[in-house]
C-alpha cells in the first residue's frame, strides 16, 4: 500500500501547493536540508526559500513521507534568521544562521524539537545505484492498450529481452507489472526509486521480456476514473485489458503477471478469472482490507513509539472511510476466493520487515488459501521491508533513506522461479 502513516507531519498536502510571496530577497535564498530526529526516527525535511519578482517564497517538504511543496508562512526573515509557520500542520520552525547551518528548533502540537539545516538540493544527494542507465543491451516499445469498459487508454513501455529478434520464431516469455495503491507512473516511482524499471532491467538481461504501464490518469495514461476515485477492481480491468492486448500481439508464449502491494491482489483477481498463466504477487493482501489496514496502522504507530491502537470497528468509523471510494471498496475486500480459484503457478513472497502489508498476517493466510501444488511458491524474506529494501526497521520513513531499491535475492529469485517454470 501507499498510505503512508506520518511520524510528525499530517500529511495533508499530496499536491505541491505554490509558494507565498512574503518579504524581499534574503542570503538565505536555496534549499535547505536535515534530519529531524523524534524518538529515535529520523524524518528529513526540506525548506525552500525561492526568488518571486524581487520577493521571496517558502515552502516544506517531506522526501521521506513523499510529500512536496507544503505552504509556509513568514513570521521572521533576514540574512541569517527565520521563523515560519506552517499552519496546515500546526507547526513552526525558528532558526538563526551559525557555522554556514541553520541552527533551530521545529515545534508541533507543543513538542520541539533541534533542527539544523544544511544548505543543499536534498534531491542531488540521493543515490540510487541500482537504476539502469542507457544505452540499454535491449530493445524497448512504447505502446497504449485500452480498457473498453471504462474508456481508459493506457500508456506503457515493452522491454523485450536481450538478443531478441523480431524475426524468429522464438517467442519470449512476457510479464504484465501491476503497481500499488495510489497513482504511480511505469517505473511504480516512489520517494525517488523506480523498482518497475529495476525489475524490467533485470528480467531483459535474463531472458524475460515485461510491459510496464502508468497508471490511468497519471503519466502518458487517461480517462478512466482516477486516483483514489477508482477501486481495484477498476485498475484491475486494466491490467486485464493489458493482458488481453499482450496476448493479441501473439509475440509471447507465455502471458503473466507480477504485482505490487495492491497490484498483489490484482494479479490473484486475474489468476482466479483464469487471465494469467502464472502470477507474481509481491506483498500481495491474504486477508480481508479492514483486517490489513489496522494490523498496518496499529504497527507502523507503535514503531513510531505511539501507544494508540486502532479496532477494525474505529477504523471502519472514521470519515475518509466514507468518503474514498478507493478506500470504501478496499476495506470490504477479501481476497479469499480469489486466491483459493487461483489455479496457476503462483509465486507470493513478502518481507518480514514489511509494515503495511505484514508478512506473518498475509503470507500465512496465502499459503493456507492457495491450492496445493509443486508449481508454487511462497517465501518470507529476512529484513526486508515493504519495497523489499534491506532494512532496519521497516517503517516505510526509511525507504527514501535506503540505497537499495530492490534486493538482488528477490530479483534473482523471481527470474529462477520463472526459468524453472517455462524452460527460458
């Protein structure tokens, strides 16, 4: 799942919201970053301070809970002080210039915390040395598929394997990848990583070709409800759609699906409609959404040092339950009879550091659930978190602060799976 819990921020803005024009130019103009450290976790933060016609902007972001552009107001602002409210979360920051740092404190809801900020592009530090770089050894495609029913045009990119020719008669095995919950482009990009890509890089230097696709309404894709407007059981007529449009290209032997999260439980939806001809689900839901999302909730709080627990009862309660159909459809989900109808070869495998779709809760139920067979396979990774990142917590606050993108054991265990499957 997307949702992430916040540690000290309510993330209330998923959208960048445009900067406030409050005083002349200052030598505090750029960006300015650092860990704020509350109980043992560290969150980044960012502050900007941008250049506006001679005035001066601030806003706040938040890498590692993948939120940007939060409104901050001006209360104080020279050349080498500030004070900023930011009312949205309740919050404010005060701070003077000391040893080239921004030395302050960050103060919530009567808590505050030291907060020193070096100046920097946060971005520009971000290491991420498993993303492929070009020029590739492989070919790609850039295609649109369409899912009829809900007038949506999908817009995604083909990796063909290494060596492949159009021309023979081989035909390669191919991979449909299914994102997680909430919009997310073909690379299922995520607080600056990009596993899709890192997974269709993998699989075309060993054989197997993959369609990653953006999301309807997001990207290069449209029409279609949208966002958090949508079920999944809408986004899982897409994937059908492009499983359908694979297989009409009559290039693949083979047609399967690997999902993520959300996109775990889609690919379970296609196998029990006999869609695919095998499946992948990667932290894929075992049990009913209510069930999942409070087991979720109640322990990325806890990690967080929160004595709070939610009851799937106060959960069901609350207003964006009401309000979200993503959210409404979801928690009434069980994935049950799905994966009890899933006939074909299924690897599911999860982390047991993952703190939203918890391993020992939804890997236990698959494998009492699944049909008995020596095709399948189901495997709990050690110290792995919800991206299956090498972790040490799992909170999902670590995942920006994580080089790893996707650990090379899953990656090469997927590409085994499949080899020992269908002969690639």
């Amino acid at each position: 799942m997307r949702k992430i819990i916040s540690i000290i921020l309510v993330v209330l803005a998923s959208m960048t919201i445009k900067a406030q024009v409050i005083q002349p130019s200052t030598a505090l103009i750029g960006s300015w970053n650092g860990k704020l450290d509350v109980g043992g976790i560290a969150l980044t933060l960012v502050l900007n301070l941008e250049q506006h016609d001679g005035y001066v902007g601030v806003t706040l972001d938040s890498p590692d809970q993948g939120v940007k552009g939060i409104s901050a107001e001006k209360e104080y602002l020279s050349d080498d002080s500030i004070a900023v409210k930011v009312t949205s979360l309740d919050a404010s920051y005060c701070a003077r210039l000391k040893d080239g740092k921004l030395d302050g404190k960050f103060s919530q809801r009567g808590f505050s915390f030291p907060l020193v900020l070096e100046r920097g592009d946060y971005e520009s530090t971000i290491r991420r040395p498993q993303h492929p770089q070009p020029p590739y050894p492989y070919l790609t495609e850039e295609i649109t598929f369409r899912n009829m029913k809900d007038s949506a045009t999908l817009a995604g990119t083909i990796t063909y394997p290494v060596g492949y020719d159009r021309q023979t008669k081989k035909k390669p095995v191919v991979v449909l990848l299914i994102s997680g919950s909430g919009q997310q482009n073909r690379d299922e990009e995520v607080m600056g990583h990009k596993p899709f890509l890192v997974i269709a890089d993998y699989f075309a230097r060993h054989g197997i070709a993959t369609l990653r696709y953006d999301d309807r309404g997001y990207g290069a894709s449209v029409g279609g409800k949208a966002g958090m407007s949508a079920t999944t059981e809408d986004f899982m007529r897409d994937a059908a759609a492009g499983v359908d449009f694979l297989r009409n290209r009559k290039q693949f032997r083979k047609v399967g699906c690997l999902g993520h999260s959300e996109g775990g439980a889609i690919v379970f939806m296609l196998a029990a409609r006999k869609k695919a001809d095998f499946i992948m689900s990667m932290a894929g839901p075992g049990v009913k959404g209510d069930t999942l999302l409070v087991a979720q909730s109640n322990l990325i709080g806890k990690l967080a040092g929160s004595p709070e627990r939610l009851s799937v009862k106060q959960y069901r309660e609350q207003e964006s339950v009401k309000n979200m159909p993503w959210l409404k459809w979801f928690i009434d989900y069980d994935p049950s009879n799905d994966i009890r109808k899933s006939r074909c070869p299924v690897f599911a495998l999860n982390g047991d550091r993952d703190c939203q779709v918890i391993s020992s809760q939804n890997l236990t139920a698959i494998r009492q659930l699944l049909p008995k067979s020596n095709k399948n396979l189901i495997k709990e990774y050690p110290a792995l978190n919800h991206l299956f990142q090498h972790c040490e917590t799992g909170i999902p606050t670590e995942y920006s602060q994580i080089e790893e993108t996707l650990s090379p054991e899953v990656l090469d265990d997927m590409v085994q799976w499949l080899k020992q499957r269908f002969g690639i």
